[in-house]
C-alpha cells in the first residue's frame, strides 16, 4: 500500500489561511459584532457615532478601505494576466484580497449614502475577483474590464456622496 505525502507548500498555504482567518476574525468580526449590539440598542445611529462629522469620517474609513482593495485587485490582476499562472500565489493573492473585500466591508456598514455606494462596489469587486478566479483555475471566464468600470464608477459615485 503506497502513501502519499502531503507538499510542505500545502500545508505552509492551509497554515496562512487558517492564521488569516483567525486574525480576521479577531479584527474584524469583534467590531462588526459590536456595531451590530449597538444598532440593535435602539440608539440613533448620530448619537452613537457623534453626529454628521463622526458619519462622514465613517463613510470616509469606508471608502478609503474600498479603494485600496480596488487598487490591490488590480494589481494582483496585473500580475496574473497571462498564463501559465501560479496556483499557489494565486490562492495566496485571493485569500489576502478576500481579506482586503471583508475590511472594506466592515468598514462600509455605516448608513452615510457614500458607504451604500462604495459597499455595492466592494461588492462588484467580489464578482471581479470571483470571475478571476474562475479564469486562472481553468473554469471560464468572463469580461473582467466590465466589472472594473462598473466598480469605478461606484466609488467615483461614493466620492462625489462625500463632498
């Protein structure tokens, strides 16, 4: 009966991706959970964040996070124009733009019109890198510069919200 061994690299990727969740989750979920008690307290959301300023530095974290990770999906798509691709920086590069996407999405729960924006554009960002994926792993693909224009137009929409 022949075994077979697991690649040290694979176990290396599981091990990052596990360590990302973790830390996501610690990052992340801890303050999402907690605006979350706090929305269901009842307490109007100026008074818990301290008026119209405190909501536009909100929407402004929000779109802040959204634009980096637009800028960081494409340029991980830069790098993954033509093949033949490397599956495992691949699967690296997706888990931290995944990461990037949950941040943006935390960031992007405040009700200011600018977070609803810049959020429907993470949210393009998500099918981007979706479709993507699809593409380097072999299962399709789609037109990506579509949802690049549509994610664009999204936060310049959210930043003209700010002003």
């Amino acid at each position: 009966m022949r075994t077979t061994r697991k690649s040290p690299i694979v176990g290396l990727i599981q091990l990052l991706a596990v360590v990302a969740l973790v830390w996501f989750g610690v990052a992340e979920g801890w303050p999402w959970l907690k605006e979350r008690l706090d929305r269901s307290s009842g307490a109007p959301a100026s008074a818990r964040s301290g008026g119209e300023s405190e909501a536009l530095n909100e929407a402004g974290r929000c779109l802040d996070r959204a634009e980096a990770a637009s800028a960081s999906l494409a340029g991980v798509l830069r790098s993954f124009r033509s093949p033949p691709y490397d599956q495992a920086a691949w699967s690296a590069a997706s888990l931290d733009l995944a990461g990037q996407l949950g941040e943006a999405d935390s960031a992007c729960l405040c009700g200011h019109p600018a977070c609803r924006e810049a959020a429907a554009a993470v949210g393009t960002l998500r099918e981007e890198l979706s479709m993507a994926d699809g593409m380097v792993r072999g299962e399709g693909g789609g037109n990506l510069a579509v949802l690049r224009e549509r994610s664009d137009e999204q936060l310049d929409r959210a930043r003209a919200l700010l002003r």
